[in-house]
C-alpha cells in the first residue's frame, strides 16, 4: 500500500491524498460504510458502488471469525470474493467487541478468552491468531489487536492497558512479518494509538506507533463518551507526532460535524455506524442539518428528499419516506441508508475539493454549525 499527500491547506492541518492498494484507489479524506458481517445493512453492493461511490468498506474481524467463519471465508477466496466486492477492505481486529463483552471475556498477557454473543461458545484472540485471521479475511488493511479501555478509565488503568496493547502491537507485528497474503494481493498492517483521554499516555503511544514505520496509523478509543473538546484535543496530540507522510485512521467517528473537525485537524480515514443505524430509525443528515422523517411535517412535503444528493434522493420525496417509515416498510431503511452513506461520501469528497481549492478552513466554518441543527 502506497499513499500520496496531494495537498495541504496552509490555514489547518487538513490535507487531501491518494492510498493506492492492489484492489484499487482510495482518494482522502474518505468515509468507510461499515460492513460488519460483510454487508452494509440495507444496502446493495451495486447502490454502494453507484450511489453512494464508496471507495472502501470497513469489515469486523470478531463477527466475521464467528460467522460465517474461517473455513467457509478460506474456500471462498477470502471475503473480497464472498462478498463480491472487487474494491479495497478494511478489517478491524475485532478487539473493540471483543471489550465490550463486559462480563463474558477474560483479559490475560495472552490475549483475551471471551464467549459468542451468538452461543455462548468459548473463544481465545491473541496478537498472533488474530493476524492469521485477517489474513484468511484477505483485507487490504488490517488492524493490530488493541485494548480499548473505557474512555473515562482512571490514569493507572490506562498507563496499563496501554502497556499491554503496545506489547501486543509487536506480537501482531512479528507475526505479520513472519505469514504471507493467501490471495495473490498483499496486505498492510495498521497499528492503532489508544491512551484514553492522558496526553501524556496519547504523545508516548503515538511515538511508540511511528516508530514502527507501518503503512498507516491509526487512532481508537475516542467517541466513546469523552466530550467533543477531549476527542479533538487528544486528536491534535497524537497528529502532531504521527508521520505526515502516512493515512491516518480515526476509528468509529462520528458525527459529519466530527469528521469536519478531525479533517482540519488531519486526520485522513473514517468510519462509523451512524449514518446506517441513523437512517434505519429514520434520521437523515443533510447540509440544512438532521431531518426525523416521521415528524408529521412531512406527510405533506412532495419535495425530494435531498436535490443535491443521489439517485434516490432526487426520485423519491419527503413525504413518500414519512409515509414509508410510518407504515414499517423495509424500503424506507434502505433509501434512509443510502441517502445517509450517500452524504458522508459527499461530505469527505466536498472537504477534499476545498482543500485543494485552498478554503477549506472558510467552506468548514459555513457549514459545520448548520449540520448540527434539527430540521
């Protein structure tokens, strides 16, 4: 994996760039749809590709280990082929899920014993097995077994857990180093900074990541409950250290106001849940601001959902997606999909245009307060 820096903009740390992989280019800033279980909820593959024009979808490593599994994946060709997705993947290394099974999981120096949010069967992710994993997955880019420690985590545990993940980090590394892609297309290994909400903790993980001269770094362990003012703090101290000359991935965020903001700060690569499980309850984000579309204020609104937006946004009205949710219809979470994905990758491709025109600082200011409102 290769990656470009295009343009920078000489008000903020915002800047435009090109990641070239083996299953295609990826032009950043840029969104990730998430596809957890290897779909994007309610969302065709050929929407995904036409409508929303991703260019890179995001995969879970956890899930997809559970179900369908690695056999299944392996005879497959890896998930690119079982799913039919011919462009770039990026898996996480299930590590966040796995964390979040408070009271059925196990941490150890080893790794981590939990149980199947499915049976309840038992299961054991280490650094070394979770490489070999994402690389039966065949992902273009993987990401290395972290903890997330909850966010507002005392300062020891933090120090400690962050001990323990930079240990795992050279785990995953060694073992990275040791196997080889299984599907003909190589595969890049991502590191991930964590530290909580410690600048100190923040500064010591991210020196500890660039060193490691990977293709790209990663951020977790923000959005997850920290004010806004923290996450774009600890976003700024951890930027400061990461090399320029590589992606950085600012995991599991976040609102469009977020993204505008992680953008100027320099961050390269998104991904979240929000604009699908938003949009299956019947919220939209738009530039005017989010829009609840079973308010009655819009039983009678023959207006398109969006004029600027995509295909579905132009054919289908406000008024036919009030009806839509209002009668439980499944078509009315699949264009409220659709439209939502259809925004981020508007909103990151509109971030990249103005960096490169030079006013992106200007542009962000006009929009960013107005994308919070409720329409």
């Amino acid at each position: 994996m290769t990656f470009e820096l295009q343009h920078t903009d000489f008000a903020s740390d915002a800047r435009s760039g090109l990641i070239t992989t083996d299953h295609g280019q990826i032009k950043t800033p840029i969104f990730m749809p998430v596809g957890t279980v290897g779909s994007v909820k309610a969302v065709h593959f050929s929407e995904l590709r036409e409508q929303v024009k991703a260019q890179i979808i995001l995969g879970n490593t956890y899930h997809l280990y559970l179900r369908p599994g690695l056999e299944i994946l392996r005879k497959a060709g890896g998930l690119h082929r079982f799913i039919g997705w011919e462009r770039p993947i990026l898996t996480d290394s299930g590590g966040f899920q796995v964390f979040s099974l408070t009271g059925i999981r196990k941490l150890t120096e080893e790794g981590c014993e939990f149980r199947s949010h499915i049976d309840g069967s038992k299961h054991f992710f280490t650094p070394e097995n979770v490489m070999d994993t994402e690389r039966i997955i065949g992902a273009d880019i993987m990401m290395a077994l972290d903890e997330c420690p909850p966010g507002m985590s005392d300062y020891a545990y933090a120090k400690q857990s962050l001990g323990l993940t930079q240990r795992w980090l050279d785990r995953c590394i060694t073992r990275f180093n040791e196997t080889k892609p299984l599907y003909g297309h190589l595969q890049s290994l991502f590191p991930i900074v964590q530290g909580c909400t410690y600048k100190d903790l923040r500064a010591e993980a991210a020196k500890f990541v660039a060193d490691k001269g990977a293709d790209g770094n990663a951020i977790g362990g923000l959005a997850v409950g920290e004010p806004k003012e923290v996450m774009y703090e600890m976003i700024e101290v951890v930027n400061s250290i990461l090399p320029k000359d590589k992606p950085r991935y600012l995991m599991g965020v976040g609102t469009p106001q977020n993204i505008l903001e992680a953008i100027e700060r320099g961050v390269d690569m998104f991904d979240c849940v929000m604009p699908t499980r938003n949009g299956r309850n019947a919220m939209l984000f738009t530039y005017q601001g989010t829009m609840n579309m079973k308010n009655k204020k819009w039983e009678t609104d023959f207006s398109p959902i969006d004029e600027e937006g995509c295909e579905v946004d132009r054919f289908y009205t406000k008024a036919y997606l009030h009806h839509l949710f209002k009668a439980g219809e499944l078509l009315a979470m699949q264009i409220a999909s659709i439209h939502n994905l259809a925004f981020y990758l508007r909103l990151v491709d509109d971030a990249r245009q103005h960096i490169e025109q030079g006013d992106f600082v200007q542009w962000k200011s006009s929009v960013v307060e107005q994308l919070g409102r409720r329409v």
